[in-house]
C-alpha cells in the first residue's frame, strides 16, 4: 500500500508503516528529524494531490485550530481561517482513505464533529492528549493497551529548546503506541 504521512516531520508514523511492509512517505515543510531518504520535503497538500496514494495520515499544524489556543483566536482569525481551510483540503483529497489528526478545537465547528477522539493511554502511554480523528473510509482505532497512570506530560512540555526541537515539534510527535496501532489496524495488505 502506499502511504502518504502529511506534515509529519518526526517519522514516527512512516516507519510504523513501513516497518509492516508499506510504501510509506511523510511529507513537510521541514527536513525529516531522522533524515530519512522517504521524507518529501514540501507542500503536503501538493504532495498529497500529485501522487497515487492509497491511504493519508494528515497531522496539520494546530496552532491556529486547538482549543488551547483558544484565547488568542480572536487576534488570529485570518490565520486561523488558512489553518482549517488547509485541514479541509487534505481532508477532501482524492485518496481513498484519510484520516486527519488534531486536537479538541475549530476544526469540529469549520469542518465537523470527529469520528473519534483518542488518548495515548488506550495505545500503552501513560499520558492524556486527547486527539481527535475525521476518518473517510477507515474504520475506527481499536485501543490496543489501556494503562492506568495518566499524566498530562504533553500539556507540561517546557518551553524553549530541548534536544534541538522546539515545544511545539516536541508536542506534534505522534506516540508510538498510536502510530502502531493506526499501521496494524489500517495498513492490511
């Protein structure tokens, strides 16, 4: 199957795929925080639109549209206007299966309510980050590993610099628990 990864700088997703098997590329703005030769630096939306992929995982920027940053909307409705508009055409792209992941904000009112919403304790993280999904023909995540302790690390991330990523790359990383449960349960040859 051939697997596009939308705005994932980190290559958590990808190599969840492709370690099963898949043809799986990420795509973003950024160079690949693994340096991997199946990242696409550019325009995800393009890169979406160019290619024939089977399946997209889109993670667009949430600055804009999550309802932590719910405050500063109004200073920022241009902006937030071009972030959700983004979301909607990856969403709208001629793939056959989608799924756009952002946190609880303004993407439930411009474009829908999610499908789902997940938290990394269902996938064997003992953390809280509740994360929505609008799915088009992907059947729900399952949980795959429901642990008790559960601890807000995201919403704690220090700000600034830590091992070369900033605070807002370092809460974009999608949990390994996730990526793999989204590669076993999406990603059937």
């Amino acid at each position: 199957m051939r697997v596009l990864i939308a705005c994932e700088f980190s290559g958590v997703v990808r190599e969840a795929f492709r370690t099963r098997g898949h043809d799986a590329w990420s795509c973003d703005l950024i160079p690949a925080l693994d340096e991997s030769p199946y990242h696409l630096q550019g325009d995800a939306l393009e890169t979406a639109e160019d290619g024939e992929w089977d399946l997209m995982i889109a993670h667009p920027p949430c600055t804009y549209l999550a309802v932590s940053g719910a405050r500063w909307w109004k200073d920022h409705k241009e902006d937030q206007y071009k972030a959700a508009q983004f979301a909607y055409l990856l969403m709208s792209c001629a793939i056959p299966k989608v799924c756009i992941e952002n946190p609880i904000g303004y993407l439930s009112t411009y474009v829908r309510k999610p499908d789902q919403i997940i938290q990394p304790w269902q996938f064997g993280h003992e953390e809280t980050k509740a994360t929505c999904l609008w799915l088009n023909n992907l059947s729900k995540l399952k949980p795959t590993n429901i642990v008790i302790g559960r601890v807000a690390r995201v919403h704690l991330e220090s700000p600034g610099i830590v091992n070369g990523l900033t605070r807002q790359q370092r809460r974009s990383i999608t949990y390994q628990g996730i990526a793999n449960a989204m590669a076993n349960q999406w990603g059937i040859l």
